[in-house]
C-alpha cells in the first residue's frame, strides 16, 4: 500500500496526473513486462526498457576488490629489516588472504610488518613466542618487536595503524565498544572455517 502511495504521488509530480495503476509500477522503475516463451507458468518477465549510461560510475577499490579469484600465498617473501610488529596468519584461509594481501600491498611503503603463515611447513612456534599452531587458528596473533603478544581486535587496530589504516580500528580503544569488537570477533573466529571453508 505504501508502495502504491509513494508511486501515486510520484506521478502527480508537475500538476499533470499520470495513469497510477498497480500495472504502471513498472514503468516507473525502467521496466516492462513481456511474455517468457519458455515456461508456461510465468506468463511475465520484468527487462530493462533501455540501458542508460551508468549515472554512479563503479570504481574497484583495491585489486583484491576486483579480483574474484582468490588471492595466493607469497612463497619466500622477505621480512622488513625493522620490523615492528609480526602478523601470524592462516595462509589456507581465503578472507583471511585478502587481507594480509591488502596489508602487504600497504606494508610496502612502511615495511612495518613481518607476515608470518602458520600453515607453512615451516612455521615455529619457537621464532613466535611459543605460540603453537592451534592457539593461533583460533583468533588472529599479532607479536610486537618487545615480544608483547597481541590478539582479536587489538592485533588489528595495531597492524592497521602500521600501515597507516589506524582510524579504521580507532574507536576499538575504547570500552565499551572494545569489548563488544572483541565479543564479535570472537563468534566470528569460532565459527570461520565453516565459513571460509
């Protein structure tokens, strides 16, 4: 009824009343219906009337925005000399690639972070603070150069800030909202195998 009403006025627009009938909604949206040949219960289909020029032109934001395929571990990748804080990922996760990929691209202007796969056959708990390999699939590390180790939100808010991202997690400093980020990312860390695959 609300639909009928707001398309109702839309046609009253310049004093001039158009036809307001259920049927004309269509139109008004860029549609016509036509008859679908090729099945005999749907007697109508909605098409575009024409294929007007793109008023919002759509720009990808990143690489790993665009790219549908999923992103590819880096086998061999150098570590930055002055590195300040250790990113422990898992390189068999697919949202978990695109990020490290995003903070890899980023990382290569401030060489602040040292990306380490714990999927790798060569990962040691030893090089990373004892952390063994089921620890850490189970919510995201980070390691700072002191060797403090950080989790859940606070790995992120730190390894953004190291790439100059650090407004993304800022509010994240701050209780309540810090907890209520952590409880989240918790669920989320739970159940992101079943998820990612």
């Amino acid at each position: 009824m609300a639909l009928r009403g707001a398309v109702a006025a839309a046609c009253n627009v310049g004093g001039r009343q158009r036809n307001t009938s259920l049927l004309s909604i269509p139109h008004y949206l860029g549609f016509k219906f036509n008859r679908l040949p090729s099945h005999p219960l749907h007697r109508f289909t909605a098409f575009p009337m024409h294929q007007p020029a793109l008023r919002c032109p759509i720009r990808a934001v990143s690489e790993a925005t665009a790219n549908p395929v999923t992103p590819k571990k880096e086998v061999g990748e150098e570590p930055p000399p002055n590195w300040k804080i250790k990113m422990l990922y898992d390189g068999d996760c697919p949202l978990c690639m695109r990020e490290v990929n995003m903070l890899r691209e980023r990382n290569e202007r401030y060489g602040t972070i040292k990306f380490v796969d714990i999927s790798s056959d060569d990962y040691s708990p030893e090089e990373n603070q004892g952390l063994d390999y089921k620890t850490v699939m189970g919510r995201i590390h980070a390691i700072l150069s002191d060797g403090t180790v950080v989790t859940d939100v606070d790995a992120f808010r730190r390894l953004y800030e190291q790439v100059g991202l650090g407004w993304v997690y800022a509010i994240t400093k701050y209780e309540p909202i810090a907890t209520v980020a952590d409880a989240i990312y918790g669920v989320w860390a739970k159940y992101r195998l079943q998820i990612t695959g």
